[in-house]
C-alpha cells in the first residue's frame, strides 16, 4: 500500500512546492515585505529546512579546540545537533552529533576534552575522532545477521560540506552548496581585515561566549545591523547620557573617558551614517562603513601600533587600519566587528525567539589592552546588562508584537530604491539606504525558492 501511494505523494509534494514557491514570491517584493516572514511557524520551519539547511552556517572557531580530542557542541539551526572536535592528525572535523546505532546524542557538554575515542552514553559503541566507527561492544551478537561493521552508515556523519577560513569553520547540510570562499564572495575581505589586524595574522577565541536570550524572530537582528536611521532615534537617551557625563570628566580621567565614547557614535548624524555606505553581495552579506564608519576614530594605543609596523610596515599597516566597517553580515548566521575583534552569532529557536551569542577574540601578537577594549565593548554594546542592545531588543520586541495588528499587512523599504549601483561582485549605496534589506530577501526570496 505504501508503495502505491509513493506516486501520489510524490505529486502532491511537487504541488505543495509549487503553491509554497508561489506564496513566497507574494510575500517578498522589491520594497515591501509581508509580515508573515516575522510571525508564520510554518515560513519559520521552512527557512530552517531551506536557508538554514541550505547555506553555509558559522559553527566555531579553530582556537577553541587546540588540541587532540578537544570538541565544541552547538546547533546547525533549531534542532540539528552538531559536534566540531580535532583528531590526532590535527585535522578538524564538523558531525552529527548523533550515535550511528540508537540516535544518542555522543557529547552533551558544550566544550571539553575527549581521551581516547568518543563513546556513546548508551550502548557504549565507540568512534574514533574522524567519525569512523572503532568498536561494537560484544559484536558477536551481530554474526550472519547481515550486519556490516564496515558500512559507512555505522560512523558518526560528517556534514555535507565543511570548511575554515582563516580558523573561522563553517559547515553546511547542503552538498551542492557552492565552496565556502566562493559563498563569502567579495565580504571575504572582512574575515581578511579582522585576522591581519593581529601582528601575527591570526585571531583566537578568548574567555567564554555571552549568550542573549531575544523574544523575537531571528531576522530583525540582521536587519537592524546596517540600519542607520535607528541610532540616532533608538539610542538617543544613552548618547546624551554619555555625552554629558563626558563633559564632567577631567582631560587626565583618560581611561573613564576612553570607555565613555564608544557610546556617542551610535548618535551620529544622518549624514554621517549616509557617508559610510553600504556595501551588499550574493547570498544576502553585506556590511556597512569601509573607508569610514564609528569606529574610525578609536584610539591606536602606541604599543599596539609598534608591533604592527614591525609585522607589516607603515604602509600596510595604514591599509589595515583604514579598512573601517561597522557591522558585516555573512547571512544568516555570523556578523562580524573588524574593528573591535567581536563576532554575534545567531541561533534560532523558533519563530519568535533566538540567542545571539557574543565572542570575544585576541589579536595573537597585540597588547593585552587590544583585548581589554574589545570585552569593554561587548559589555557596554552586545550584555543583556548593556546599554545599547537592550535598546535594541525592546523595538524588536514591539515589532513582533505589533505586527500581529491587523492595521496592514505589510512592512516597506523604499528607501533609495532604483539608486543602487552595481559592480562587478557587489552592489553600493548611501549609508541609510535599504540595501541592507534588498540584499537579505533577495537572498531569502533565492533560498526559499530554491533559486540560488
């Protein structure tokens, strides 16, 4: 009976894709956006299966598993269970994070070390650190039963596809996802600036990741990265707060007062947040700033700046420096600081919530004060206790619950539509543009049609 109806069901999910293809092409138009996107479970389950399942996701990063046996658990979307561990040839792998034999998960504490080989908390079947299959306990119970120990169905699986850039490992459950550096495209040159602002060329993860619980669906973080018309709106009562607290400080209180500008830039004139630019690519990345953004006038402390031009030269090293964005987007997973050596990572966990997970990283070679300012920075920026992201979140948190309403049944992004300029891998336009928006659901719209 099953078999017979293969043919009808087969069918009917083509019809069901076809239907699913053609509502999603209503939802999403050149500049305006339904709002089912936002509130819809099913939009929801079918991004994770389509976007999330189809792109390359950001899974960790190399300095967190340095040795033999080191490991790192994490989701690839809302449900699928990942472990990344190093071997004994100093090669890393990305797996399911599910025994072959009863489905256990194999390693349930978030990082550590394995000695030996991974065994499973139930039966006890053991793997070697690439996933192969290394022992059955009493595997004389499986004689002429057909069994085959050797059947690569009995290893832990290996994602379709992963790689790592520059120590930052991506995977992917899509084995005709393109290669990872040609998914990055042209935003590779992010990742590039983050690492060569190290004297040594290399970043590592430093303390532990700052988790942020947010009762709202998992796009409007993206969304608002590039927004520049929010800061200045959003943020007002903590610029002022800061400004004025600034001006009761004394020219030697050098260190309150370091601390105390991070926060003003976020109040930045419009017309300064249009000169930075907005810079979009294929896949939905993009990132605003380059030659300019709020970190372009942050302090170069001399030690640091020493062992710069020792490593690259004065020249370089001004390039290095001069490459300034705000906030980079590899969709839908990583956003980037290059500046400030600072990474959020997004996870989701239903339609209305997700985590963002902040890391901190040491430039190898720099001065600890390097790392000092990029955990003062998390802390005044991206904490639950902070003081701006908290702005943040309340506005998410009024725009899932407003577009409930039945007032209209859509969201716009008109702003500099038609002014775009395209070039050769990527797409300008001003700093308060919506190009950040066309970028996403361009990509979303490319995804979830299957039209990428």
């Amino acid at each position: 009976l099953a078999l017979r109806r293969k043919p009808h069901r087969k069918r009917m999910l083509e019809v069901m894709d076809a239907i699913s293809n053609k509502l999603i092409d209503e939802m999403v138009k050149p500049t305006r956006i339904h709002k089912s996107v936002y509130t819809d479970s099913s939009i929801f389950e079918l991004e994770m299966e389509r976007i999330w399942g189809q792109a390359w996701i950001f899974i960790g990063h190399e300095s967190q598993i340095q040795k033999s046996g080191d490991f790192f658990t994490t989701n690839i979307n809302h449900r699928e269970p990942i472990l990344m561990i190093r071997d004994k040839e100093d090669c890393i792998h990305v797996l399911h994070n599910r025994c072959a034999h009863k489905g256990a998960k194999i390693v349930e504490a978030r990082t550590g070390n394995v000695r030996g080989a991974l065994r499973c908390g139930y039966h006890g079947w053991t793997y070697n650190f690439d996933g192969s299959i290394l022992n059955i306990p009493n595997e004389e119970g499986y004689k002429d039963t057909g069994f085959d120990v050797k059947d690569s169905c009995n290893n832990l699986q290996p994602l379709a596809q992963s790689d790592c850039y520059r120590g930052f490992v991506f995977a992917t459950l899509s084995s005709s996802a393109p290669p990872l550096r040609d998914w990055l495209g042209g935003a590779i040159e992010c990742i590039d600036n983050l690492c060569d602002r190290s004297p040594e060329g290399e970043v590592e993860l430093a303390g532990g990741i700052l988790r942020y619980d947010h009762p709202c669906n998992w796009k409007f973080i993206l969304e608002n990265l590039n927004d520049t018309m929010h800061p200045m709106v959003v943020h007002q009562s903590i610029v002022q707060a800061a400004e004025d607290y600034i001006k009761t400080l004394p020219e030697e209180a050098t260190e309150h007062r370091s601390e105390a500008e991070i926060i003003p830039p976020f109040g930045a004139s419009y017309t300064n947040f249009e000169n930075s630019g907005i810079t979009g690519f294929p896949f939905g990345h993009h990132y605003d700033g380059g030659k300019t953004s709020i970190h372009a006038d942050y302090t170069v402390f001399p030690t640091y700046h020493e062992a710069m031009t020792k490593a690259y030269g004065e020249e370089r090293t001004r390039d290095i420096y001069s490459f300034n964005t705000h906030n980079v987007l590899y969709y839908p997973s990583l956003t980037i600081k290059c500046a400030i050596q600072n990474i959020r990572v997004i996870r989701p966990i239903s339609v209305d919530r997700f985590i963002v997970e902040s890391w901190s990283f040491r430039l190898k070679g720099a001065p600890e004060e390097m790392l000092q300012r990029t955990v003062l920075y998390s802390r005044l920026i991206n904490s639950s206790m902070g003081m701006v992201g908290p702005d943040d979140l309340e506005v998410y948190r009024r725009m899932q619950e407003g577009l409930v309403s039945s007032g209209s049944d859509w969201i716009e992004y008109h702003r500099q539509y038609g002014r775009d300029k395209e070039l050769e891998d990527r797409i300008v336009g001003g700093g308060t543009s919506d190009l950040d928006m066309r970028t996403q659901f361009g990509a979303w719209k490319k995804y979830m049609t299957g039209n990428l």
